[in-house]
C-alpha cells in the first residue's frame, strides 16, 4: 500500500473506482457526484415547470454553478449539452456517462485554469474509461424504488483482447429506468400538500381553495367573477377532478372581517400526479478503444463511443383558458373559462421524449524522443451531440374554435361573440375529438467540439543537492466549437402553437480557441517541491472576449516521510458562456410566479393573502412572456483560487491517513442573468420605495435608490397593462456579478489486511462551506449567503472483502437548512400571516422580531413571534453484499437508502416542489434494491 503522503500533490484531489460507485447503488455518473461534499446545490431540477434540459444534469461544484465546473473524459474536454441551462448557460451533461463503463474518476474541486483553461474555476472531474481488460464479461442489474417508480434494468457486456503488439477494449451497455411520477408519491401530488403554515384565512375556515393554487379542472366565471356552477355530476366525469367550492376572505389587521362564496367549480386537487419527479430514461452505449504499437516505439491509439439517449418527462397536460368573451346562447358576459385536458381525453399520456444522440471520436499518435527523455502526445478529437425533442403542442386557436365555436363578432363593448357549446365543455371528449386541434412539435439542438492537442513532458535537468530531476510538461491546443438551436418553427405563433416548456429558445454561433500552456515541477530540496505553471488562451467569437492568461503555482513541503504540508495559489477565467453571446431574442410565458408590485399593492389596500403575494401556477390568461436575449459586449470572468493543508500518514497504525485543507475561490466580472424574480422584486421596490414581508406586511426597499440608473433600467424591463396585469419581462446577462466561497475539506482513510481477517478499507470525506458571499452589481455590498445553502456534508465507505464476500457500507449526511418562512412571522391560528418588520445590515437583511398587519391602510404592531424553523438533517446509508459462487459467477443485493426517507415538507412550504430541494437530489426516491449478476464469459 503506497502511503498517500508520497502520492498526493499541492491540491487535494480525490478519486473513486467505477466499483466503489455501484456499490453505494448509483446508477449513472451524476447521481454519484450530486452525493459528494464538494458538489453544491442543483441549479435546474427536472421536476420545474418548464424544464429545457430535462434529460441531462449537470454538476456544481463548490456552488459556484455549473457553468465553473470542467468535465473531461480520459483528460480531453467533453462538448457542451446542445440546450441551455434554465434556458440560459451552457453545461456538460453528467447523466448520459453508464457507471458500467467507468475504471475510476479524479476530482480536483480547486481552479486550475493554467493547467486546463477555461470553466475550470472552481475544478475538474475527470472520467478515465476502462482500457485494460482480457476476456469478456456480462452483467445484468435489476431493481427499483420500493415506495413504486424507478424500475430499472440494465446489460453490460464488456470485454479484451490483445496480441503481441496490440490491445482492444469493447463495452456494450443497455439501459432502462422509469420514470418517477407524482402519483408514485401521493403525499405531495395535490397543491393542498402545502404545509399548513402557508393555509390562508379561506383554507383554514373552508378547506383548501385550489382554485387560488391554480388547480382548476373546469371552471365557468359570469360577469362578476361568480363560478357558473356545473351542470350535476359533471365533475366526476373526468379522472382528477371533483366539486369543490370557492371562497374569498377579506381581512382587516388580525380580524376577519367578510367572507365571499364564489361558487362551485370543478377542481383537480392532485393537479401533480403527471409531474415528473425524475425523468425516465432509456439508453443504448457503446464504446471501444484500442492501442498498437510499433517497432519504433510509437504507439497509434484511438477510440469510439456513442451514447443514444431517450429521455421521458412531463409536467402539466394541456389547459384551456378564455378571455372575457360575450355567450350569445345565454345572453351573458362570460369572465373567464378554463378547461384542462385528461390523459383520457387525449388518447395519450402526452410524454416529452427527449432523444439524445452523442459520438465521442479520437486518434492519437505517441512516442517519445532524446532517448526517451521527453514523451509527446498528438491527439485528435471530434465531438457531436444532438437532441431531438418530440412533445405535445398546444394549439390555443383550435381549441378556441372546438369549445367556443368561431367568432360570432364583437359587442359595443369590444368583448368578442361566441357561440359557447356547453355540452362539450362539461362532458369528456373523445381522442377522435381531440385529434381535431391537437398538434404534436419538435424541438432540435445541437453542439459540436474538434479539438487537437499536442502534450509533451519529460526531465530536464537535476540539481546537484536534490535527488529528482526537474520536470517539465507542455500543451498546444486548438479547438473549434458551436451549438444551433432550431425549435419547431411553428412556435412563432404562439396562437396556433405552443410547446409544454414554456419556451422557443433560438440561437447558435461558433468558437475558435488556441491555446498554450506550460508547468514545471521543481524540487528546492529532497522534501520540498515546486510547481508553476502558466496558460495563454485566445479567443475568436462574437463576445468581446480576446486572450486570457492565467497562472498557478503550488508548494508541496515533506518534513518528514509520514507528513506532507501544502498549498497552492492560481488565477482562474471562464470564457463569457456561448448561450450567453449567441442567444437571440427567446421567449417564454411564465405562469408561475409572483407579482411583488401588485402585492405591494393589495397590502397597501388592505388585503392581506392576496394570491398576487404567493407563488402558485396562474391560469393562462395571466401569463407573462419572458423574453431573454444574449450580449455581445460580455467579458471573460476572471477568478482565483487557493487552498493550504496537510495529510497526515498516522504513526503507529499502518494504513491510516488522515488530511485537512482549506480552500478559497472567487469569481469577479462573473455573467449575471437578470432573471424575472429580480427583475419584478426590483421594479416593486422602485417604484413603491417597499417590499413584501409575507403576505401582509410591508418593509422599506433598500437594494437600490429610486431613480438611479438601476432603477431606470429595471422598470423598463417590465410592461404591464392598464389594469396592472404582467405583459412582459425583459431578461438578459451582464459582466457585474462577484461570488467568493471558501471551507475545508477533511477525509480520514484507513486499510488494513489480514490474513485471517481479510482486506478492510474505510474512507470518510467532509466538507464545511464557511463562506459564500455574493453581490448581483458591482456597486452592490457583499452579502454572505451561507445559510441558504447546506453548510456541511460528510460522506463515508468502508469495505470489507474476504474469500468469496465483500460487504460494503455507506452513507450521506447532509446538514439542514433554513426552512421557508425562517425568520418571518409566524403565521396566526386564523390564517393571516403578519410581515416581519426588518432593517438593512450592509447588503443584508435582518428581522427586528417585530411582526406587522395592515389595519385601515396602516401598518399595525401584533404580538408574535420569529419562525425559526430548519430543514431536518438528512442522512441516508446504503450497504452492498456480494459472492463469487464459482471462479466465473458473481452475484451482489445492492441496498440504497437502508431506512427509506424521503424529503419532508416544511411547515411553511407553500408551492411545488413542497419538500426541500437543496439538501440532496434524492428527496423523492426512497429505498432501493438491486441485484446484479456477473459472468466471466471466458
């Protein structure tokens, strides 16, 4: 056993076997790295209404987004996934890569950009594929969630052969997993999931108002905004759907003072039982890479893999809203209709398949020079990746048409006649009916890398006094890389065609890259190494990105042989992102969200819980666009980073290592997406000089001063019509953004063998996230945001293998988080919920305890008090046992997540996704067993 003292560098680096992976039951390279400590929070959850990426998952590492983090496949940079990220950023998609074909994977989470270039700011994964193998092998795993959902079946044929001169290695592997759907976990599929904190005054006298959470099955309002009750039993008609009855209730200070009846509509109160909660997926991958070597020296290599990917989603079925139009059949003002579709209806569960297909090809030729020396690496490299969404539209036209029949004309009013045909508004259709406005869309996309690299390194020179030679390595690349997206052209008119994402996303543009790069690594003494290196990247695209340089260096310090003291020190740079540059004019509607300035305005007016303050999905008829464009003046992002430590080979107990570093990393200049949330919560405080505090209170708005060139921009961004109704929002990037994050790591590894006893190993990693501090504008104060993230994470393996067994053991533990609410009033038994009164802090923040109600117009002092609630801590263990029955026959029960948990729901949880999203991707899965069975063919 090689002590990890005379192996590890100046920047800690961790790494795990393909084997090590399944045997915690991960199925796919993401699921794993999203449990390691050094990986942040998800940026884009699959579950969110509208989703553009639902099939790929991409890694945050250290929190600094995804877009900081650098994937590479056995040391050569992988193309980004073809769609944006939250219709936004580029990515590299983790969850195409089968943990079937992985030998090991290295993870440096500290910048390295004068070694690997652009997006390596907050670290590296490197993925090395299996290469040397003799003889063929076939695996076959079974298994699923145990609480439903999640069946998964996979073969994995992986085999070798090699001759005097040469060596081949072949993988073939197919996949399946289902789907997670929000009926396989009915706790949380209905909107009154919300936990009881967020009921209203109406919930908590009459029961939950679904139609306030937009959960509307089939609805009819007059004139007056009264639901037109349903003829009888037409609610039971359709799956989903029941009677239910509405009621507004107005309130004044802490008292109710009026209560209005609605009237009775037909509500879906399970309105997420066809969301997915973790896509489907079906995979078919191949791989095969191969070396032969000449009589010279020189050895030609090269490999293949293709990853065919399908991808299965959804999110809400297709709804049908109206207008205000005028009912010629009746003779009366019809306020608003609304009409969701069934699965029954339809014909068709209306699934999204996103088909993915991704090819992967190099060649390379190396050899060495000087009398072996130097060695030298010339690699080629091409690079595809393309996806094919195929979805069900929507033809809002069409279906105008089937339930209202033609435009009949126009009132005095200017409110459009219809002939209402009542009879197939509240009776199902059939999918023979429905096939007369249905429509079906497809959205394309694709991104594309060539690169070519030439790497040499060797020795140098040697001091006299040291017993190492000076080393030295060198790069020389060139890349040429691009993406187009091509949505379903139909989609420009947003009247006759809409897709489920709420998007047309458009754009595309190409990338020239040259680079040259340099590290030498220096021995001071026999205990003391130096490294320094240094990296010149030019740049040739439409952003006014030019050269960036970069440089790192590094100290490694060995006092003694069981003891290694280090550190390191580098700038960083992240290329401005291609999504960002090349964007063009995409739009959105959004439905779900909430409306600061007209919440600011129902306080003020004295309606406390008015639905504006609360994040719910909105009928259609209040949806917004989002149009978001790209910039061509953005800059690079520039960073730094450093880390210092020790590890610690432990005297007296063979094989116990022990190692603790702490690591620091910015970004200034960074791209900032000014999204929608801070666009409508700047453009309220603005104008109105306040902001909410719940649902009933108002505090001042500080972020930034009325009339200042911020504000100016940012109210220009939203337009709304003459009844305060959202029309649009403006989104774009800009160079403003700085985000410092900085902890410790600490790991504990342990190997012991015994004859009698058998081979026993042991790891512990643990991470602490002290800081991460942030500001939107450069004139903005820092704010540390820690708490809105889980501060620490602890993972640990141990493994035990003798004879015909081994037996591993594993877990997580993730530390909890400020639940909603936390540090706002708590709610009253009545429902009203008071505002907490706050006052700034620099660029934070802070509740005063003294909670606020609006009574006559004023704001009025309650006695309350401060919710402090947190998130429980999250723990989860994972064990494997397995048995070689014969020398060709192996089988293992895999069992992850032993206790079966699953996310909770906060008190205060008030909206999908109701459980708390940022401790862990596996909030939903529960417990899950395997089994895998493996046969040495020959």
């Amino acid at each position: 056993m090689i002590p990890r003292v005379e192996v590890e560098g100046p920047a800690p680096v961790v790494s795990f076997t393909g084997d090590q992976i399944k045997q915690q039951g991960y199925t796919t390279l993401w699921e794993f790295l999203d449990s390691l400590p050094q990986v942040g929070p998800q940026v884009s959850d699959s579950a969110s209404w509208g989703s553009s990426s639902v099939n790929a998952r991409s890694v945050n590492l250290r929190g600094l987004g995804p877009g900081f983090s650098l994937l590479m496949i056995d040391g050569h940079r992988v193309v980004d996934y073809p769609q944006p990220l939250n219709k936004q950023s580029n990515f590299q998609n983790y969850n195409n890569l089968p943990t079937g074909m992985i030998d090991h994977i290295e993870i440096l989470a500290s910048g390295a950009s004068s070694i690997y270039g652009s997006d390596a700011v907050a670290g590296v994964v490197n993925v090395i594929l299996k290469k040397n193998y003799q003889g063929d092998d076939l695996q076959v795993t079974g298994g699923g969630a145990t609480r439903g959902g999640r069946a998964y079946g996979d073969i994995n044929f992986f085999g070798g052969r090699s001759g005097s001169n040469w060596h081949v290695v072949y993988n073939l592997e197919k996949s399946n997993r289902t789907a997670l759907w929000g009926m396989d976990r009915p706790y949380q599929d209905s909107v009154a999931s919300a936990g009881y904190g967020s009921w209203g005054p109406a919930a908590r006298l009459f029961g939950y108002q679904y139609d306030a959470a937009g959960a509307i099955a089939l609805s009819a309002q007059d004139a007056n905004g009264h639901y037109i009750t349903p003829p009888a039993g037409a609610c039971s008609k359709f799956t989903n759907s029941r009677l239910a009855q509405s009621h507004t209730v107005n309130t004044n200070g802490t008292q109710i003072t009026s209560i209005t009846d609605n009237g009775y509509y037909c509500a879906q109160p399970a309105l997420f039982q066809n969301w997915v909660l973790t896509p489907g997926s079906r995979s078919n991958n191949g791989y095969v890479s191969g070396e032969y070597d000449f009589a010279n020296g020189m050895q030609l290599y090269g490999s293949a893999a293709l990853y065919k990917t399908v991808g299965i989603s959804n999110t809400q079925l297709n709804v049908f809203g109206s207008g205000q139009f005028y009912d010629q059949n009746t003779g009366q003002v019809i306020n608003q209709a609304i009409r969701q579709l069934t699965a029954q209806e339809m014909g068709t569960p209306a699934n999204t398949h996103d088909r993915e297909t991704n090819w992967n090809l190099q060649t390379g030729l190396r050899g060495t020079v000087f009398d072996s020396r130097f060695h030298w690496d010339l690699n080629l490299n091409s690079q595809k990746y393309t996806v094919r969404e195929d979805f069900t539209g929507l033809n809002q036209q069409a279906m105008s048409n089937f339930f209202l029949g033609t435009q009949q004309g126009t009132t005095a009013d200017g409110l459009p006649i219809y002939a209402w045909n009542q009879q197939q508004w509240w009776n199902p259709i059939t999918p023979q009916q429905y096939s007369q406005f249905a429509v079906n869309g497809e959205n394309t996309s694709s991104s594309w890398l060539d690169q070519a690299q030439l790497r040499v390194n060797g020795d140098l020179f040697k001091f006299p006094w040291v017993d190492e030679s000076v080393g030295w390595a060198a790069v020389v690349e060139a890349a040429h890389n691009g993406f187009k997206l091509s949505p379903d052209i139909r989609a420009t008119d947003p009247a006759t065609f809409q897709n489920p994402f709420g998007a047309y996303l458009t754009g595309g543009g190409t990338r020239q890259r040259y680079s040259v790069g340099s590290e030498f690594r220096v021995p001071l003494l026999n205990s003391v190494t130096w490294t320094i290196s240094g990296r010149l990247d030019k740049y040739d695209d439409a952003s006014s990105a030019d050269i960036a340089r970069t440089w790192g260096s590094g100290i490694e310090w060995r006092p003694y042989d069981g003891l290694l003291l280090r550190g390191s020190y580098g700038t960083n740079f992240k290329a401005p992102d291609m999504q960002a540059i090349y964007l063009t004019g995409s739009t959105s509607p959004v439905g779900d969200y909430v409306d600061p300035l007209q919440c600011v305005n129902a306080i003020k007016a004295g309606q406390n819980n008015s639905t504006w303050c609360n994040l719910v999905q909105r009928p259609t008829s209040q949806y917004y666009s989002l149009y978001t464009n790209g910039s061509r003046l953005l800059l690079p992002q520039k960073g730094h980073s450093w880390t210092y430590g020790f590890v610690w080979q432990v005297p007296g107990v063979q094989g116990l290592s022990l190692s603790a570093d702490y690591w620091h990393m910015g970004v200034d200049n960074a791209i900032q997406y000014l999204g929608q949330e801070t666009v409508l919560a700047d453009e309220a405080g603005c104008l109105t000089g306040v902001k909410p505090n719940g649902t009933s209170g108002l505090s001042p708005y500080t972020a930034h001063v009325a009339g200042s060139a911020y504000c100016q921009m940012v109210t220009q961004m939203v337009k709304r019509d003459p009844s305060g109704q959202i029309i649009s929002v403006q989104s774009g990037p800009i160079n403003e953004a700085s985000l410092y994050v900085g902890g410790i790591d600490a790991s504990l590894d342990y190997k012991f063998h015994s004859d009698d006893w058998g081979d026993f190993t042991a790891g512990i990693n643990y991470t602490d996230n002290l800081s991460y501090k942030q500001r939107v504008l450069s004139s903005d104060l820092l704010q540390n945001t820690r708490y809105q993230n889980v501060a620490s994470r602890v993972t640990w393996l141990a493994d035990w293998r003798k004879g015909i067994w081994d037996v591993s053991i594993s877990g997580v533990r993730a530390g909890s988080m400020r639940a909603p609410n936390y540090d706002g009033c708590n709610v009253l038994p009545n429902g009203i919920q008071p505002g907490m009164v706050t006052v700034p802090n620099g660029a934070e923040q802070i509740a005063t305890g003294i909670c606020q109600v609006t009574q006559d117009g004023q704001q009025v002092t309650v006695a309350d008090t401060t919710y402090k609630g947190r998130t429980p801590v999250w723990i989860t263990w994972n064990s494997s046992l397995g048995v070689q029955i014969n020398p060709d026959t192996r089988v293992k029960l895999t069992v992850s997540n032993i206790f079966n948990k699953v996310g909770s729901i906060p008190y205060y949880s008030g909206g999908f996704e109701f459980v708390t999203t940022g401790q862990t991707a596996d909030e939903y899965n529960g417990r899950e067993i395997f089994l895998t069975f493996d046969y040495k063919l020959d």
